[in-house]
C-alpha cells in the first residue's frame, strides 16, 4: 500500500509540476486533447498504461 501511495504522489506532483513550470504549454495540450477523438486519447492511454505496466515489472521484477 505504501508503494501505491508513493506511485500516486509522484504522479501528482509531476502533474502540478509541469503546470508550474509550463503553463502555457499544458494550455497548448489540452486544447489538442479535446480536438482528438476519443477513440485515439483512448489508445494513448491504454498504450501508455501499458508501457507503464511493464516499465513497473521490468523495474520491480
């Protein structure tokens, strides 16, 4: 549980940290994110969870 917890608040904080540092930026990528359909946000976030997961396993394993 402590290792999920870690994972979720490093997560959080890269996400905040990137709206800190490069605002305009993250204005930039959720104007192209709602002009996707979402069949293609679909396959990025199933593919980067995907690489995620065996990042995590190559890692841990």
């Amino acid at each position: 549980m402590i290792d999920l917890l870690t994972a979720v608040g490093i997560a959080l904080f890269i996400e905040g940290a990137a709206y800190a540092l490069f605002p305009q930026a993250m204005k930039r990528a959720m104007v192209h994110a709602l002009a996707q359909p979402p069949s293609t946000l679909r396959l990025l976030g199933l593919t980067v969870a995907l690489v995620a997961v065996v990042f995590i396993w190559l890692m841990r394993g």
